[in-house]
C-alpha cells in the first residue's frame, strides 16, 4: 500500500487496482485491509476491469495514522486527499456509514464527478427501532476507558443490530483481534450516524448543498427499514438521479451484482 498526507498531516494509506477513469470507494465501520475484509480486494479487482479503483484504509485502521482530536471534517479531508492522488476528480462510492461520510464529502463541495452510495443505514421510521440516544457519549466512554473490546459489542449489538449471542461467539474466533484493532474509531461512525438513527425523517438541510449527481442503491433482499432509508434519501437529496434495488441483494452486496452497476453508472 501506499500513503496520502491529508491536510492535518495524518498518514492515509491506500491502494489501486485496474485501469481507467478513477473511482475511491469510502467503506463503513470496521471495513479495513485484513484478513476480516476479503470483500474490498474483490470488489476492487471486479470494478478495476474498467476502472481504477482506489480503496482506502479510513483514518484509525490500519496503517493508517489517526491525528486526535477527531472530527468527520477530518475524514472528508482524507477523501479530498485520496482524490488529490488520483488525479484532482473522481467517481466515488460508499457503503454503509460510508455511504453518509460520501454524502458529506459532496455536500463539502469535493470534486466528485458522481456519487454512488449503497445502504447508507437510515432508520427513518418505526419499521425498526432507534439506536440509543445516548450512542456516541457512551462509546466514547468505553474507548476512552481503553475497553475496546467492549466498544466492539457495543457497537455491533446497538448500531450493527446482531444478537448478544452472535457478538460473544464472534468475540472468540481468531479473527477479533482484528476488530479490536480497531475498537478506538466505533465513536467516529457513530459520529457521523448522529441523529440519523433516531426513527425520525432524514434532516432536509445536511446534504442540500451538494451538487453532485448521486445514485441511490439498495438490497432488495434487505429489511423493509434499509428500504425506507433509500426511499427517504431519494425523496430529500436534491441531486439524486435514481434509486435502485439489486435483486436478492443485501447490506452484504455482492461484488459481481453491484460491480457491474457502478460500471455503467460512472461510464460517462
């Protein structure tokens, strides 16, 4: 891999794969270049077939460096980086709460020639119930007390929704360390997901300044509230040119049926 400096001189790694015009993917919480993540590498190597895909490891995982204190518009600054690198303007894509850091990244005014952004996970209704409250102040307690481990379960049982036990049998295969590595960032998806997990509809007024013509995707093997939150977004982002839902797809998106899109979509 390689590294970008990002403006408060924080070491961004990343790397590309393929050719053509340039595409930075932004994933969500946890995602990084480990034995936890082969699905970044497959999807790379599948939209590299007519794109150059960079992918990134977010600040705090990694080898990526992690300057404090922490803000989101220090991330939109590693994406303004990232595109720097590849060329001054790219197709971007985000998943999940990658997906809404995107939509900030936009609204910023990055230069970004479209956007794509799958599953950003909304809960803009009562077809699920809220994240506490309480979400963000209480992760930062655990991460400030140095409980990674249980900042890792607290975020998959609250803000990840999988069973207590699911998240204990997961806390005893060889592969949580990893997690745990990067236990210290759960407050910064959470950050960004402030407010947006409330059961109350999307604000109107965080992405209105964004001018960057956006496509909305979806699994249509999802829960009925991953389908709302497309919905809502589609209904208040200005700049939204379609939404779609991928056949039998869910907040798991394979990368044979979504590669394929994203093709098409940033082709011109």
């Amino acid at each position: 891999m390689s590294t970008v400096t990002s403006k408060d001189g924080t070491a961004i790694a990343y790397e590309k794969v393929g050719q053509g015009p340039p595409v930075v993917l932004v994933d969500g919480a946890f995602v990084y270049r480990s034995d936890i993540d082969p699905w970044t590498p497959q999807f790379a190597a599948k939209l590299g077939e007519t794109h150059t895909v960079y992918t990134f490891e977010r600040r705090g995982r990694g080898k990526s460096g992690d300057t404090q204190p922490y803000a989101i518009q220090r991330e939109i600054e590693d994406i303004a980086a990232v595109i720097e690198e590849a060329g001054g303007s790219a197709y971007v894509i985000g998943f999940s709460s990658g997906a809404v850091l995107s939509l900030d990244a936009a609204a910023a005014g990055l230069p970004i020639k479209k956007l794509a952004v799958y599953e950003p996970p909304f809960i803009v209704d009562d077809t699920h119930p809220p994240r506490p409250a309480d979400y963000v102040t209480a992760a930062r307690a655990l991460v400030a007390e140095g409980r990674k481990t249980d900042a890792v379960k607290y975020a998959l049982t609250k803000t990840v929704f999988l069973p207590e036990e699911m998240v204990e049998g997961m806390a005893s295969q060889p592969f949580w360390p990893l997690m745990e590595a990067v236990g210290p960032t759960v407050p910064y998806d959470g950050e960004i997901m402030d407010g947006l997990m409330s059961g109350n509809p999307l604000p109107t007024d965080r992405w209105a300044s964004s001018t960057v013509p956006t496509l909305i995707l979806h699994g249509g093997a999802s829960e009925q509230w991953m389908h709302n939150a497309a919905k809502e977004l589609h209904k208040i982002l200005p700049t939204a040119v379609d939404i779609q839902a991928l056949p039998d797809q869910t907040h798991d998106v394979s990368p044979d049926v979504i590669a394929p899109v994203l093709s098409k979509y940033f082709a011109d």
